[in-house]
C-alpha cells in the first residue's frame, strides 16, 4: 500500500495500532503489507472496530494479503471483532487486491491473488 494511504489509516486509526512503530521487530513498521486496492475495504473495517470501543489493551499487530485475501492480525481482541475481522477477510476475496473492482480469486503464475478480469490480464502480460 502506498505511503499517503498508509499514512491516513495510522493516523485515523492510531488508537489501533502499537505507539512504537520505530524498529523492524514490531511487525506494523513494514506498514500495511497489501495493494491499495484494499484500501476502502480496510478503512471500512478500522472504523467498524474503533465503533465497538476495543479494550485498552486491545491491538492491531498486522495487516496484509496472504493466499490472495486480507489477513488482520489482532492482539487481546474479543469475540465480536476477531469475528468482524474474518468476515472482512473473507469479503477480500470478492474485491480486487489492485484496483478495489469486483474480484475473485485467481491464480497467477505460482501465486494466488483476488483480481478484477482487467487486473488479472495486466497480471498475466509476460515481462
């Protein structure tokens, strides 16, 4: 995900995320590790998880694409929003990684990817 995109859901979302993002062991300082496509899908989901007041001690640790959906990994979440965060993982797999159209998982070479048809074309051009 790109830098301003980044930058606009930590500083929306900062009461979800660690306040030491300043050494590489803490795995939200490599950022959101995911396409942009996502963006509006993630911001969506922060903002449902802000809405349900998390305990203080509550964290969001990661959050990236793997196996061609969203994966949102969490530290002292309850019930209620570990299962809003895999219904939103779940969801990614309808909503292209790239442009944030309607998608569908794909595989593309050796990898798995949710990707709108225009999306899996570019993907599929030979070098």
């Amino acid at each position: 995900m790109n830098y301003e995109y980044q930058a606009y859901l930590f500083k929306r979302y900062a009461d979800l995320f660690p306040s030491q993002r300043e050494t590489p062991s803490d795995p939200m300082y490599y950022g959101f590790e995911c396409s942009n496509g996502w963006v509006d899908l993630i911001d969506t989901l922060l903002g449902k998880i802000a809405s349900l007041n998390p305990p203080d001690d509550f964290i969001i640790v990661q959050v990236k694409e793997k196996m061609g959906t969203l994966r949102v990994y969490t530290e002292n979440a309850p019930k209620n929003i570990q299962d809003l965060c895999t219904y939103y993982e779940r969801l990614s797999a309808e909503v292209c990684e790239y442009c944030g159209e309607d998608g569908k998982l794909v595989q593309v070479d050796h990898l798995i990817k949710t990707l709108c048809p225009d999306c899996e074309e570019i993907q599929k051009l030979p070098l």
